[in-house]
C-alpha cells in the first residue's frame, strides 16, 4: 500500500526490517501518538481483547504508579484504543470485539466516577436518605450506543442521571452540611464529569452528552424518578421515544441489579411501547429523520467532501437503526419479544417474528456491520468524533486495505451498493420517493399505485366522488362529534383513506371468482362500521395510511363476507397482519406458533411484566392473529374448508397446551413440577373440524396417586378454564363444554384416569351411554403426558370395538337421530343443510354406527381420520354398496363447504327444498345403505 511508508519505517533496502511490512495499524496517526506517548504502559494492558477484567488490571496497575484516578482512566483509554486498532486493523478482529471493549470502557469509567464522587460527597454532606429511611440510589442510564452496548471508538456517551427518591442528606460525622438529595447528585454529576469528560493533558475518557434529558440543555443535570415519570406522561415528545429504547442503566455496578432498579422499567416502557400497534410515530420519525438530513446537508454545503458520511447520510448507519427502531416501537407493545437494545439482535427478532423477510434482515446486517467496520477507521486516523470518509488517497487506500480489499475502488463499490440497498428499505419503509419499485408513499397514493390528487380540507368535498350508499355513510361523519373531535392530522387520515377506499370501489367489478368482491359498495360500508368506532384511536388510521396494501386488504375482507367485519369489530389489531405479503400464502405452523409466544412470555419475565393478566392477554391477541390470518387465507380462496378446519384444530390444541403450562405454574400448593394430566377432546375439537368461533368439548383427567391430588387438579382445571374464557381487555379464547365427562354436568369437573376408564367400558354400576360411545368414535387426545396418551387410545379402541346387539345399537342411533332432529325444526319447504333428513347430520350417526358396529371385525374404522375418509373406508371394506361411500362423502364435503359459507356471510342453512338434490339423495342412500 502506498501509504506504509507513512507510518514511520525508516529502515533501508538492504536492511532485515524491510522484509516486514509495517503493521496497517501503524499508519494511523493516532497509534502513532498513542505508541511514542505511552510506550511504557502499553505493556500494563493483558495481551488478548480488552475486555473488563484486563480494562480493569491496566487501570489498578496505573493506579499503583501513582497516577490519580481521573489520569489513570484516560491512559487506560489510550491503552485500549491502540489495542483495538491493532486488533481491527491487523488482525480483522469481530465488529462485536470492538463495540463491546468500548462499552465495557464506558461503563468501568463510569462506575469508578460514581464510586469516587459518593466517596468525597458522602465525607462532606453524609449519604443521601429518603423518607422511607433508605439510602437513596444514583442512576447513571446509558442512552443510544451506550445502551444497546455498541459504542464505536470515538463515541461521546449519552447519559442520563436519575436519583430513585427526594429527601435530603444525612449530615456529616457531626450531623451538620445536610443537603437535598437533588442537590448532593447535581454536585456528584459535576464530579462524573470531571473524571469522564474533562480534557486534560491525557485527553479523555469520555465525551459526555447530557441533551437527551428532560427538557434537554435548559433541563437539570439529575432528576428524580417522580420528575422523570412526570415529564414523560406530560411532555414526552415522540422522538424521545425512540431514543428511551434503548436506554439502560450502567453504573453504578452494584445499582444495577438492586429491585428499586424495576421503578425505572415500569417508567420507561409504557412510555416507550404502547399498548396497541403504534404507527402514528412514522410522521414523527420522518420528521426527525427530515431535520437530521436537512442538517447534514447544510454540514456539506459548500463542502462536498462532507458529503459523503457513512452514518448520516443516505442509506448510512442512522437509516438501519431508524428502520429498526421503527418497527420495534410500533409493535413492541404487544410484541414484547422485539424489545432488544442491540441492532443486530433485533434485525434477527424481527425476521423471526415476520416483519421483514429474512434475506432483507441479513443484508441489512451486513450493512451495518460493514458501515460500522468503516466508520471506526475513519476514527482510528485521528480520534475524531466523525463519520465521513477521508478526501485523501492516502487514507482511502488504508480504510481499504484494513477491510482486506487490494483495490480502493472495490472498497468504495461495496460501500455504495450496502448504502443503496439501506435506503431503499428506508424508502419503502417511512413511504420515501420509490421510483424504483412504484410503490405507494403513504402520503398521497391511490390503492393502484399512481399518485392522487391533494387530500381536500373536507370530507364533504369528497362525496361527490362516491357512489351513493358510501356517500351517504360519510357525509354523516361530517357533523359526526367524533370526527369533530379529531386532531387536524387524524382528520387528514380519515379524508386521506376516504378517498383511497373511493378510489378502490372504481377499480373493478364485482365478482364471485376466488380472490375477487362480491359486492365493493358492502365493503365499503362494512369498512365505515369498522373504523366508525375507532375514531378516538387514532393509531389505526395512522397504520391504514402507511399502508394502502393494507387497507386494500381489509376491504376486500369485509367485502367477501359478513362475519369478518364482526370478527374484526372485536379485535381490530389484528389488521395488522394483513401488511404481511406472505400471510396469504403461508398455513398455520403450531411450534412455531408455541416457541413464540414461549419468546413473549421470557420477554414479559425479563422486564418484570409477566403477570397473570399479561400472560393472559398475549395468549389471546397470538390466538386471535392466527384466527385472523386463517380468516384471510379463507376468504381469498387459498385454503379449502377441511383445510381451515385443520388449521383451527391445530391452533386450538397448540393454544391448550400453552395455557395449560403456564396455569399450571400458577396453582397454589401444587405438588410436581409437570402435572400428570390429560385433556381428552370431544366433538369438532376431537374431530379436527372446527370452525370460527367453535366451542371446545374437553374431558380433564389425570393419574396421580399423591394423597393432595384430587384438590390439587381440581383447582387447576378450575383455574384453566378460567384462564380459557375469562374475558379480558384482548376478549376471550374459547367457549368451554364439559358436559361430556363422566355423569355429565352433574360429575366431577375432573377425574382419575382410572374412573374415566371403568365409566367407560362399563366395569361397575356408573356406566357410559351409547350416545357417549358415539361421541368416543370422534375422541382423540389432546395433550398431557405421553404415557396417559398411550392408555386413552387402548380405552377407546376398546370401547368402540366392544362386542355389541347391533340391532339395540342401531335402534338407539336412529331414536338418537330422531331426538336431534326434533331439536332443530325445520319447515316443510325448507331444507337445512346440517339437520334436515338428508343433511349432515345423517352421515355423521351413519358413520358412528358403522364405527360401533363394525370396528371389531375391520381395525381401519378405528383411526379417529373424520367422516369422509371413514366412508371411503366403510365402501372399500364392503359394508356400504359400491359407490354410495364415495358420492355420500362428496355430498357430505359439499354441504359442509355451503355451511362454512353461508355462516361466513351470516346466512341463513335452510335453503329451498329443492337446492342441493344430488347432495341429499346421496345421503338419503347412505342413511338407506346403513339402516335400511
């Protein structure tokens, strides 16, 4: 490299020296001064990364030469910046290697300042005490890079003081120079600063930066905890919260684990992280980034070297953090899993959790950590606090070399295209100019795309654009007090998605084609009932506006039928989940359903959060995303009934068995760490044919002999189906029906597995029913540990293969079936598609009998596989002629298809008597077929 010989060899050609280039590192001019200035005490830091213990062997040994603490701290500095220079340079050391000695540095420095101050104040003034008689606690909150443990070299250190409680001092060893406690911290922040940030002969340790605090540079340098949670509820600004994201407290060391530490949390992460999906911080971000942009550029007028700054600039470093930030505020409320201070950690929990595509999260780290790796080097020249790249050859060519390129154009190449890629993902992000993709920007689009005209002042002026049932609707939001009552912006947002949804009714026909509107003016109507109630919430029209796919999706929703609008109407977060491109495409994945609200749950733990309620609400708003997203596959044509009754049953059971191991955790004197318990499923659930909003018919056993163990599961089983149904301010998750157990609703809530079972196969005098070896023929097992799972289905197989009088079986379903269909009249023109003769109900009693009657003698009737595929089975085993099987299991699968549908559009089952002739012959012949 042209540039070695600047780093000070001086050695001739024939001289042994030349045949070893300088190190890179050499050609630094600030190594170059850290190596003449400090050559003796390069030696005192231990050899190897510079982490914490070898950080703090340099310091006591500079301390043992007599250096005071304040000097010893800054050469301790020097040592470590030459380490890391010659780690990173020489040896292409990790970014993580680099970030982590500088934090650790940070938070040593810091600890031994706040050490020393309390030393010298507490001689003068005593300790400083709160009401309650406790000592009261400096907290020192790493902001930014600090707090996200990723420093670069030459960071100043956002810091901001907080003391946990007012009162006032104890007084010195003769009780006297008492002092409020605001005032002894004021003075130990001065003497932080004093040992961190002074400039002395030895430079500093550290450049302080105190702006972030309340009511920044006029605000005081410390505040109490009550002012802290007073300004933010008050006068907290949008920006700020990004900035509190990733605050954390770093010193002092013996503060940070101390309980009243968890007063700060429960301050800052209600501020930080709403309840509900946020996106009405795009606007504020956009606007910050506007100003940080708009600065940089006044930076580089007149300057054009300036310009090119690998952090501030276009597709710089600031762009991969806002987007990541974002994306963490905006759903870290109910997203607790997101909320990670480090911006490579969180790249990954938001791939993970599907807010950006894995390729992209990828790319977007190495991105950042190649802007990051550059960024030092620019400071590794000079030990300047900035982030832009060198005019000089010289010193891009070493940048380039010490990132192992041979060639400074390949270097300055890769940086362009990392910064290209960062801001497009910027752009498509906060909704910048995307010429290169069309996509809309969020501020003035139509639903196709193209760019709309200006957003009126009024919703008045847009009437005349809709068609008249959708007019009407809106020109009631004119004088609507709710409407009145919005802020000018919200009001915007509501005009803004009037027109998007106008302009959508015009963009095609109605059409009854998988994936097409029946009807786009009910959509639109069933869109006005939604949002109607939302007004005050302004969070949702924020998020439809940033997201015109979005909205396009939700309409088309509400306009493929009735019960999605209602659905919605009780869960509207859940649209959130249409901003997926691959939702519609995916299926319902139970681990990985399971590992992620496991993630949720350690999240809530780890900020102290995870109480009953908490646990409570994101078992239901997880729940009802996955009910949402299989609604959406549904009604856009991409999965088939059977297979949204798959996806249900699977939910169902993976929601159980979560709620069923976290209740457990919170029964009182229970006596085993795993209970030994079961959930036997019944009906829909048990067939796997569940529908929306379908109630869970569950038997609750278990097999403990411990002396505790009937009061103990009984408790449980209480506790769990409150947990089940209880309605919270996320709903509820199921409808829970017992009825099926042992002696009905007139039994015990659980049972002893070994009951169950003599019940069951009738050993003693308390017997099943034959309508309940019916409903056994649908049983399967739910959850519990595998060895109950194992004797369930030995007493199933047992109960249904059991030797029985046919001709009694026979007479008692068919008197069953009368019973039901008395239950449910239906009038003589009519037909109902589940209850009427010739109805669903048919072939599931003849599917039940062939079960009970025929299982003994033909062992594949005894899976659990549902109705159609034991028809087929019933047919291919000779007990029903050939062909009435197969037609009977077409039928049945065609009823059920219509039934899904019309309950989807609130429809009613009863259909002309002559709709569906071919379906009903075909199970009048299987109920023929079967019982003659």
């Amino acid at each position: 490299m042209t540039g070695s010989a600047g780093a000070g060899s001086a050695a001739s050609a024939d001289s042994p020296a030349r045949k070893t280039p300088p190190r890179l590192s050499s050609y630094s001019r600030f190594v170059q001064r850290l190596r003449r200035r400090y050559a003796d005490e390069l030696a005192l830091l231990p050899a190897g990364a510079p982490e914490r213990p070898r950080i703090e062997q340099a310091y006591a040994a500079l301390r043992e030469r007599g250096h005071p603490a304040g000097d010893a701290l800054r050469i301790t500095r020097q040592l470590v910046m030459e380490r890391l220079i010659t780690l990173d340079c020489d040896q292409q050391a990790e970014l993580s290697v680099v970030t982590t000695a500088v934090t650790q540095l940070a938070e040593f420095a810091l600890d031994v300042a706040c050490r020393q101050a309390e030393q010298e104040l507490e001689a003068v003034h005593g300790a400083p005490m709160g009401p309650d008689g406790r000592r009261a606690r400096l907290w020192v909150i790493g902001m930014g890079k600090l707090g996200a443990r990723e420093l670069n070299v030459s960071s100043d250190i956002d810091l901001i003081y907080v003391f946990d409680q007012a009162g006032e001092t104890a007084g010195n060893e003769h009780r006297m120079n008492r002092v409020s406690n605001q005032e002894y911290f004021a003075a130990a922040v001065k003497r932080i600063y004093a040992l961190v940030g002074d400039v002395t002969e030895h430079g500093f340790v550290f450049r302080v930066d105190l702006a972030l605090r309340p009511n920044g540079n006029s605000g005081p340098p410390v505040v109490s905890l009550d002012a802290l949670e007073e300004y933010l509820q008050v006068q907290g600004r949008e920006w700020e919260r990004f900035a509190w994201l990733k605050s954390r407290i770093v010193a002092p060391q013996d503060h940070i684990k101390d309980p009243s530490a968890q007063g700060l949390r429960s301050v800052v992460l209600p501020f930080v992280f709403r309840r509900y999906l946020d996106y009405s911080v795009f606007d504020s971000l956009r606007t910050l980034h506007q100003q940080i942009r708009d600065q940089a550029a006044r930076r580089s007028a007149g300057r054009p070297e300036r310009a090119n700054d690998v952090k501030l600039s276009r597709g710089g470093i600031r762009e991969i953090e806002f987007t990541v930030q974002l994306l963490q505020v905006v759903r870290g409320g109910q997203f607790p899993e997101l909320r990670t201070r480090p911006t490579l950690d969180a790249l990954q929990r938001l791939a993970a959790a599907g807010l950006m595509p894995q390729a992209t999260a990828d790319a977007l780290a190495a991105a950042y950590v190649f802007l990051r790796r550059v960024e030092h080097r620019i400071q590794y020249l000079d030990d300047q606090q900035t982030h832009v790249l060198p005019v000089s050859d010289e010193d891009q060519h070493w940048i380039s070399a010490t990132l192992g390129y041979m060639d400074c154009c390949d270097f300055l190449s890769q940086l362009d295209t990392h910064r290209e890629f960062v801001a497009q993902e910027f752009d498509k992000l906060l909704g910048g100019n995307e010429k290169s993709n069309g996509k809309c920007n969020g501020k003035r689009c139509s639903t196709n795309g193209k760019p709309s005209a200006p957003t009126p002042e009024d919703l008045s002026e847009l009437l005349d654009e809709l068609p008249p049932d959708f007019a009407e609707r809106v020109r009631q939001w004119c004088e609507h007090p709710r409407v009145l009552a919005m802020r000018d912006e919200a009001q915007a947002r509501l005009r803004q998605l009037v027109r998007r949804t106008g302009q959508w009714l015009g963009s095609e026909p109605d059409g009854n084609a998988a994936g097409q509107t029946p009807n786009h003016v009910d959509a639109a109507l069933r869109w006005a009932d939604w949002i109607e109630p939302l007004f005050r919430r302004e969070s949702y029209l924020a998020l439809l506006v940033e997201r015109p796919a979005v909205q396009e999706r939700l309409l088309r929703i509400l306009g493929a039928a009735k019960w999605p609008a209602r659905y919605l109407m009780k869960h509207p977060g859940v649209i959130d989940e249409l901003a997926s491109d691959e939702m519609l495409t995916s299926r319902f994945n139970a681990a990985e359903f399971e590992a992620e609200l496991e993630q949720r749950r350690s999240a809530l733990h780890s900020t102290g959060e995870a109480d009953e309620e908490a646990q409570l609400n994101i078992l239901r708003r997880a729940h009802h995303a996955e009910v949402f997203r299989t609604l959406a596959r549904d009604v856009e044509g991409r999965i088939t009934v059977e297979e949204v009754a798959d996806d249900l049953s699977a939910l169902a059971d993976a929601t159980l068995r979560t709620t069923a191991r976290w209740c457990w955790e919170h029964v009182r004197n229970r006596h085993r760490e795993a209970p030994q318990f079961a959930i036997i499923g019944y009906g829909k659930l048990g067939g796997k044919e569940l529908g929306y909003g379908s109630d869970l018919d569950i038997v609750f056993v278990y097999d403990d002999e411990d002396d505790r163990a009937a009061e103990v599961y009984a408790a449980y089983v209480r506790k769990l189906i409150n947990w089940l149904t209880v309605k919270l301010r996320e709903g509820d998750l199921f409808e829970i029906d017992t009825a099926l157990r042992p002696n009905g609703n007139s039994g015990l809530l659980t049972t002893s597995f070994e009951a169950y079972e003599k019940y069951q196969l009738g050993r003693g005098s308390n017997t099943a029913w034959t309508w309940e070896h019916q409903a056994m023929t649908r049983a399967r097992f739910v959850l519990g540990a595998p060895e109950l799972g194992q004797r369930f289905d030995k007493v199933r197989e047992a109960v249904i293969t059991a030797p029985r009088d046919v001709a009694a079986l026979k007479a008692e379903i068919v008197a069953m079936r009368e019973k039901v269909r008395a239950a449910h009249p239906v009038k003589a023109d009519r037909f109902d598609v589940k209850h009427s003769t010739g109805g669903m109900v048919d072939a599931e009693f003849a599917v039940q009998f062939l079960v009970l009657s025929e299982s003994a003698r033909h062992p594949e009737l005894i899976p659990n596989v549902g109705n159609i595929a034991l028809l087929l089975r019933a047919e291919q085993a000779g007990l029903l002629p050939a062909g009435v099987g197969q037609r009977a299991g077409a039928a049945y699968r065609e009823l059920r298809r219509l039934q899904h549908r019309l309950r989807l559009n609130e429809e009613s089952t009863q259909l002309p008597l002559d709709a569906l002739a071919s379906e009903r012959d075909a199970m009048l012949t299987l109920w023929k077929a079967v019982f003659g």
